[in-house]
C-alpha cells in the first residue's frame, strides 16, 4: 500500500480565521472542504 502524502498546511492571514468563524455553520463547513481540496493539492470547483 502506499501512503498518502500528508497536507499542506492552511496559512491564516490576518483576521481570515476569525472572520471565517463568523459565517454560517454550512458556509463554514462548505468553505472548510474547499480548503481540504486546496491542502490535497486540487482545485475546489467553487474556486
């Protein structure tokens, strides 16, 4: 079996983390699986 590779790591500008906390559950949990795409190295299609 091969290993995955890990994640890039999520680099927070700002107040980008706090602002994001302020959204709506599902926005949050929608923008959160972009940014899981993004650390896999692809490309979220609402990008």
């Amino acid at each position: 079996m091969t290993a995955e590779p890990p994640l890039k790591p999520v680099i927070w500008v700002g107040s980008s983390r706090k602002d994001v906390r302020t959204f709506p559950e599902p926005v949050q949990d929608h923008m959160g699986y972009a940014l899981y795409v993004a650390q896999r190295g692809g490309k979220h299609r609402d990008t």
